[in-house]
C-alpha cells in the first residue's frame, strides 16, 4: 500500500518544513517538495490513499519509553493490559512503548523477561520493546544482563526506592553499572532514597498522618535529589552512562546538570505530571481524592517552583525526555487499597493516552517550541534507547510512523470525553488541548482516523533496540 500525506509541515527536532511523505508500504519512502513530479507526474492520482494534512503538522509518531502495562505492585496489578494500553497510546498519537519486564527480589531475570513476552505477544497496536527491571542483583543477574543486550534489551533500570521488592543497595547498584559498562547498556535509575523514605512513611503513620498527601510529605526533595547525586557519583564511577527517570525535583536536575555539564553522559527524564500536576492542587484534594495522582516520585509542590524550572530544564536539554511513566490503577478496589494508610496506595498515574497532547500545549504556552516537542517525545527517546534510524524520524527508510496533528484543532480530555485507558477516572480531567491527533499511521498501516479506531491488537511487534545513539 503507498500513502501520500500531502500538504503538511514536517516538523522535526532541527526545524520544520513543507513537505509531501510518501509512505510504501511499512516505511517511508521519500520526502518531496509540495507538488514534485520527479517520482510521477500525479503522485496523488497513483497513490493508493492520500492524506490531505494541508494545515497541518506531520510528525514522527510518539515514542514513550517508560510505561507499565499490568505491572504488579501493591497487591494489585496496573489496569491496563497491553492490548488496552497500546490502543489508548495510538489514541494518543503514541506509536512506539518502552515497557519494562521485571525480576523482583529472589526471581531469575530471564522468567521475568519470558511473562513480559507472555503477556504482550500478539496483545499489542503498536510497535513495543523491553527494558528490564534489575530487582535483584546478584552473579546470575549479572550475566543475565550481557545476554538480553543480544535479545534487544539494551537498558536496565536498578531501584534506590522500595526496600525488600525492588531495591539494590549501592555495592549491587556499583557491580550492574559495572556490567553496564562493559557491554554498553544504559543504566536507568529510579532515583529517591526509598530507606530514608520508609522511615518517613513509618513516622507519619504513626501519628495518625494518613491521607494521600502525606505520600507526597513523606518523600521531600531532599530524598531525591541525595539519591540523584548519589546514583551519578557511581556512574561516573564505573563509567556507565545514567538515564534518570521521572524526575520531579528541581533540585535534583540542578544536580544533573552540574555533571552534564562536565560532560557525563547522565540523562534525566521527567513526565506530564511533573510538569502540570502539584501536591496542593492534587495530591492534597479533600478526602481521598488525592490518591488519583499518587506516584513516585510524587508531585511536587507549586510553592516550591518545580514546574515552572522543569520546563525551563527541558529547554537547555538537562531534561532530555518527557516519558509517562503510564502505570493506571482505578480508583474503586485498587487505589482504594489505600484508604486510611496512603502507603498502601498503588503508585501510579495513567497518561499514556495524552502526551503527545500536553506537551503540545507547552508549544502553545510559549513553553518549547515545535520542534523541541518532537525530540523529546520521539525523536530523543528513539535515540537514547537504540532505536534511532527506524522510529522518532521522517526520514525516507524509517518505519512509517507518523501522525498528523492539527494545531487548530481542540481536545477535551477527560473520562467520557477523550478517554480509552482502562481506568474509572482521568487522572487528567478537565484538560482543555489546543491541538488534536487527527490521522496516526504505524508501520504504514492507519490506525487513527477521523476519531475512530482502525488498529488491531498484533499489528504491534517486537522491537529488539540497539545501544543507545545518544551517547557523548
Ligand atoms: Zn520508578
Ligand atoms: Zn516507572
């Protein structure tokens, strides 16, 4: 099948042009000046579907490489299974998912790694790969890792927070970036110092502190960013390179830029609620409402200023990448698990559906522009995780990826409006987008058209990456 998408402004991270797209089959095929005739005298007239995107944007479909599609935690499981999760992120405009398999504290890496398969084969809309969640480190887990670099999964992310499930101390911590620096995978780093934490958490419910804010009260900047430090002082150790997730403080990224700026390949990573979200306004509505934006790291307090330095980090590139960290829990019988002790609130927000939309609407504010939209929700994910020449670009070879978006368009978001998450409620609701996901391509095949689903769970493959292309 060939597809010419006509008349839009291809925008990618080094400047936007017009441009037609002519897609063959599952990959691009060729950019041309509106209007050439050097593959054809009437491309329109010879292609099988043409796009009219006059007006419109045309850019590389999403890539989120943080999400938790039926993670278990606390008891419970993240309520959207891959097939749901994925056709939400197409929804969305989202084309590829980063998701994370895990070994926990006394299993084997590989039986964590074959469930993840289990679970998303022929499950999924869209394009997905691994990463691989390192709970335990030990001799076997560490040979583990050389042999899922050859499987395709090229990044392992150690946790400082949650002792006893997911935890590694930092002699574990120093040994998996040690193996990460001999074969070339990259470090991801749940960055909060989870014992510090636990304390925290002890004494708060011990004085009868019970409510979904004090999750945010019981886990200060100060526990993130001794971690951020901490984790960057044994990368620069070993020499292997860091990507930190789902940053939230502005103290912590100050300290990644420090080190960025002496030339480290240290990476951060934050999401939409960080950006939007705060512990006042959500984390601290009246009765349990608050548990709706219960994750960690928590969001942070507007008094504090985070968001506002957040985006300002995501301009001068010490934010790298806005990822979702999707792990949706309802609230009736799965966050309600947390009624009366907030420490047993499944942490977790749902986003997957709606990032390419708030981060669009950070170009509307004046807050990045549209370019810098597409690198830090495609084109750099693709990059920093080895998959960079076949998704995050328009370019002719890549896959054929591609969404057009209006930028005159409008979204509502909210459950019953923009909703296709497996989720009672939107973490999200009442957001009002000055943008619209009109038309999503995966892999050549349309997906999203005109507000209705075309996609079909399996279309979606596995995607064995490459070591990260993002490296000094
Ligand atoms: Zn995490
Ligand atoms: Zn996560």
């Amino acid at each position: 099948m060939t597809v010419l998408i006509s008349g839009g402004t291809v925008i990618g991270p080094t400047g936007s042009s017009a441009m037609d797209v002519l897609i063959d089959g599952e990959r691009i095929a060729a950019l041309l000046e509106p209007g050439s005739t050097r593959l054809g005298s009437d491309l329109a007239a010879t292609a099988e579907r043409v796009i009219d995107a006059t007006g419109k944007y045309v850019i590389p479909g999403g890539v989120d490489c943080h999400t938790h599609m039926e993670l278990p935690f606390g008891g419970t499981y993240a309520s959207d299974t891959f097939e749901t999760g994925t056709r939400a992120a197409a929804w969305g405009g989202t084309t590829t998912i980063v998701d994370f398999a895990v070994q926990r504290t006394g299993e084997r890496v590989q039986d964590g790694l074959a469930a993840w398969h289990a679970k998303a084969e022929g499950q999924c809309a869209i394009d997905y790969g691994f990463h691989q969640i390192i709970g335990g480190v030990d001799d076997d887990a560490l040979k583990a890792m050389d042999e899922l670099v050859a499987e395709g999964i090229t990044s392992f992310k150690l946790f400082m927070a949650y002792p006893g499930v997911l935890y590694s101390d930092d002699g574990q911590i120093l040994r998996a970036m040690q193996t990460a620096a001999a074969n070339g995978a990259m470090v991801m780093m749940h960055a909060e110092n989870g014992i510090a934490i636990d304390v925290l958490v002890h004494q708060a419910l011990s004085r009868g502190e019970t409510a979904p804010v004090n999750h945010g009260l019981t886990r200060p900047w100060e526990t993130e960013e001794e971690a951020v430090h901490r984790a960057i002082m044994l990368a620069r150790l070993t020499g292997a390179p860091l990507y930190i997730v789902h940053m939230s403080a502005k103290q912590g990224v100050a300290t990644l830029q420090a080190h960025r700026d002496q030339g480290l390949n240290v990476f951060g990573e934050t999401c939409p609620q960080y950006l939007y979200l705060s512990l006042e306004e959500h984390l601290a509505a009246p009765g349990f409402e608050g548990a709706k934006w219960v994750c960690s790291t928590p969001v942070r307090a507007a008094a504090e200023g985070h968001q506002h330095e957040l985006w300002k980090y995501l301009r001068t590139n010490d934010l790298s990448v806005v990822s979702t960290d999707h792990c949706p829990f309802c609230m009736k019988e799965q966050k309600e698990l947390g009624v009366g002790d907030f420490s047993k609130i499944p942490n977790g927000i749902g986003s997957v559906e709606h990032r390419m939309d708030l981060l669009f609407q950070g170009v509307v504010d004046g807050r990045i522009s549209k370019e810098r939209w597409v690198e830090l929700c495609s084109t750099t994910p693709a990059r920093m995780f080895g998959l960079h020449g076949r998704k995050g670009v328009i370019a002719p070879g890549a896959d054929a990826d591609v969404v057009v978006y209006d930028p005159k368009g409008h979204t509502s978001i909210g459950y019953g409006k923009t909703h296709h998450m497996n989720m009672d409620h939107s973490p999200w609701e009442g957001f009002e987008i000055d943008g619209h996901v009109d038309t999503v391509l995966s892999r050549g095949a349309v997906v999203i058209d005109g507000g209705e689903y075309l996609g079909s769970k399996g279309h979606g493959r596995y995607l064995k990456r490459g070591l990260s292309q993002y490296l000094l």
